[in-house]
C-alpha cells in the first residue's frame, strides 16, 4: 500500500467521498478530476506536460517519467495547491467554477501549476539538501515557474486556459519588474539571483550545478563553508558568496534550531499514514518499540502531533509510567523526544490516541518509535493493516530494528510546512496561504474515535515513479 497523505479538511469539507474521479493525460503528465470540467483538466495536462518539458530539457533537471495532477473539489474556501515535491500535484477547490474565475484575488492557475511543477524540478535535483533555505526554494519557485509560464505561452497560446487567463501570463516579464521596484522582497531578489545563476552556467547546466549540491557534504556546523569549498574549483565561488546569506540554512543540524514558533508555521497538518484505517489485528510488544519507517514529502515540514491507534489491555484501570515518544532519522538516532502521562490512554475499545508535539523539524525519511513502558503500560496493544507492509518495525532509538512481518502499525504523524508564498499567487504582496487559511481550519489535532479509509481521491504517492 501506498503511503497517504490527507491534508485536515474544513468543516463540513469531505475529502473521504465524492464521485469516481476520470483522467486525461498526455505523454508524461496524467490529471485526475472530479466535478470538473474536461477542458480545464486538459489544460492543466498541457501546462504541465510544457513545464516538465521545460525542466527537463532546459535546465536539466531530473523529472519523473509519469507527473500526476489531481484536481478536486469539497475543499471548504480559496483555491489551494501543494505538491509532494517528487511526482504528484494537487489542487482543491470548493467548486469547479473557481476554475473560470481567473485572477480573482491574484489567484493564478497557470502560475501555480508551473511553480509546483518546479518545486519538484529542485527536489528530485537536490535531493534531501536540508541546507538550502525556504527562501532559497521558493525564490527557486517563482523564477523557473515565470521561465516555464512563457515557455507554456509560447507552445500553447495566451488562450491555454479554458476561461480568462490571458491578461494575467507574463513570465519573465513579470519578474523583471518586481526586481525593479524599489527594496523588492526577499523572495523576489532570490528569485534574480537564481536567474543570474543560470545565466552563468548557462540554463541546461542547472541540473548538473543542482547534482553537484546533492553530493557535497553539508553537516553541521557550517553547510555553507562546506558548499563554498565546493564550489571552489567550479567558478561559482563568487556567486555563492553574495547570495550565501539568504541561500543557505545556517542552524542545519543545531539540534536547538530544530524547533520553531508554532505561529510560523501553517495551520492545516498533513498526515501521513500507510493504513486504510481498518484493523486486521494488535500487538503488545511489552517494554519494546512500535516503530514506523515515513518519508516526508519534498521540503521543509516540521512534526505536529503523531497518533496512535491503540487498545488498553491491562487489569489497572489508570497507568502510571508515562508513553514515550522518539523522532529518529532513518537509521534510528534519536533526533527528539516527547513524553506523556499514561493516565491519557484508559481501558476499552481501540481508539485514536494523539500524542502533541512541539514543531520539530524532521528529515527526509525518519522513524517514530513508541514505547508504552515497561510495565502496566506494556498491556497496551497497538493495531496494524496488514494490506501494507514494509514499513513496521519493532525497535527503539539506538537498537537495530526488526521488521514486523505481519503489517504496518496503525501509527500516523501530522507534519506542517513554514508559512511561505502561496504558490498560486505570483504577486508577493498578495495574502499568504496561511493567512487566507488562518480562522477557518478545524482544530489542529482533530481527532476521530474510529478510523476513516481513504479513497483514492484522498490519496498520493511520495514514492518517486522512474
């Protein structure tokens, strides 16, 4: 089973139902859509079929042989589109007319559709290159996503949407003038740096330059020294040193940066799970780990909240050692800890449990590992899906894990993103997404006492597809 990934849905929002989604697709791009009109599915295959192509041969850049873009409603407000940095697209609406408005509110389609596609331009490129900055990333965004707008121009017309989008395609054009203006934000100036970048290098040496980073050792303390000598011998020094400030994630690997304000972050958590919500059996491992391998989608997510669904099988009715919580990477060092009172997990049917985090940075691919004590709270009994497996383990931070054979634990993790330009929206001056988010999201850590099962509108891969 494929790793899913659901965003918290909005009151009243179903992102469980609806009716069978139907496909269009051209020669590397398939959309995926319900309730939505056919030509703006088509549109949107075109746009992206023309970006891919774009990054691939312009720049160089590693894409994947098969992009799959979903465009679905029951999405409770604006327009929102995200991505998993690696192979797949997604755009919620709340109805398929918002597709005609074009523009409304800075809200741009054809933009959105071609940043995303190069947020995973960089990321397949990169690879898990944790030292280069939110800025960095989406200055990256706006500057290849206005090369790819006129490159989708140029192939297809101003007439490429369907509905109203022709006085809103300037590309390169667009950008020239927001680095004109006077004190440009810091995005925008990224934004020029990577254009001057490419103007070095030439363009379709941007991927080598890209695969290059990936290779470089960039541990703590200083990624940025270790690029620098890097880039030594490469005649980029020069410009590495002047955008060095802004580029580079100087608190990569200080454990204390790890954790950040909540309010920087946005509100609606992703969740990732492996399992249909349904329950084919529990385990108690005694004083042992229950343990599940994840992989974040592409970029910069923090841990939330992870959720446990889980059984108390114990003679005591309150639990007294408290359940205990690791984030480790991939090959199980302990990177955080969390702790909570074991009164929280009472006797009865299997429920949802939530353990809350403070927002913790996590790699890549990482592992979370829950211990329920070794004593009353080792009755505690935790579910699996044993339609997927693969990803179960039984270990703690430290100790080498064992596979668990039967399935994968009924285990979740919330992550949340930094607060960061809306990707449908080339004016910077525009509402953020979490600004236009902030009031009208469910609680954070909503939690159900039963578990739901994903359809596939709900579901996407972070599985790269070769």
């Amino acid at each position: 089973m494929l790793l899913t990934i659901a965003v918290v849905g909005l009151p009243g929002a179903c992102l469980f139902a609806g009716p069978p989604a139907r496909s269009v697709s051209t020669k590397n791009v398939t959309v995926v859509y319900e309730q939505v009109d056919r030509a703006f599915a088509r549109a949107a295959a075109d746009i992206c079929q023309t970006a891919r192509d774009t990054f691939a041969a312009r720049f160089g850049c590693d894409m994947p042989s098969r992009l799959t873009v979903r465009m679905l409603t029951g999405w409770a407000g604006e327009p929102v589109l995200f991505g998993n940095g690696r192979d797949e697209i997604v755009l919620r609406l709340e109805i398929a007319g918002q597709l005609a408005r074009y523009g409304d509110d800075g809200v741009h389609f054809v933009y959105g559709l071609c940043r995303e596609t190069a947020r995973i331009a960089l990321a397949r490129s990169v690879g898990d290159a944790t030292w280069l900055s939110s800025t960095a990333r989406e200055g990256w965004g706006h500057y290849a996503a206005s090369v790819a707008l006129d490159a989708v121009v140029a192939a297809r017309g101003v007439r490429v949407w369907p509905q109203g989008a022709e006085r809103y395609l300037d590309g390169m054009s667009r950008l020239r003038n927001q680095l004109e203006q006077r004190d440009p934000p810091p995005m925008i100036r990224v934004a020029g740096d990577w254009h001057a970048l490419a103007e070095r290098v030439r363009p379709e040496r941007l991927g080598q330059v890209f695969r290059a980073w990936s290779a470089v050792a960039t541990d703590a303390p200083d990624p940025g020294g270790a690029l620098a000598k890097g880039l030594a011998d490469s005649g980029l020094a020069t410009w590495f040193a002047s955008v060095r400030e802004h580029f580079v994630d100087a608190t990569v690997g200080d454990s204390r940066s790890a954790l950040v304000e909540t309010d920087v972050l946005i509100d609606a958590p992703v969740i990732l799970h492996y399992d249909d919500g349904k329950s084919e059996g529990r385990e108690r491992l005694g004083g042992q780990g229950h343990a599940m391998r994840f992989e974040a989608p592409g970029g910069e997510w923090y841990l939330r909240v992870v959720r446990i669904y889980a059984r108390r099988e114990g003679r005591v009715s309150l639990l007294r050692d408290d359940i205990r919580v690791w984030l480790c990477d991939a090959e199980l060092k302990m990177l955080a800890e969390f702790r909570q009172r074991g009164n929280r997990l009472r006797r009865g049917a299997a429920r949802w449990h939530r353990v809350g985090t403070p927002p913790v940075r996590v790699p890549q691919a990482f592992v979370i590992c829950v211990q329920f004590g070794e004593g009353s709270l080792g009755d505690v009994a935790v579910h699996y899906d044993a339609d997927s497996k693969g990803h179960a383990l039984i270990a703690l931070p430290g100790q080498e894990p064992r596979l668990f054979e039967r399935g994968d634990w009924m285990i979740r993790v919330g992550l949340s993103r930094r607060k960061a330009h809306d990707p449908l929206r080339p004016d910077v001056t525009s509402p953020t997404l979490a600004e236009r988010l902030d009031g009208k999201t469910t609680s954070e850590f909503q939690e159900t006492e039963q578990p739901r099962t994903a359809t596939d509108v709900d579901r996407f891969s972070t599985s790269p597809k070769r």
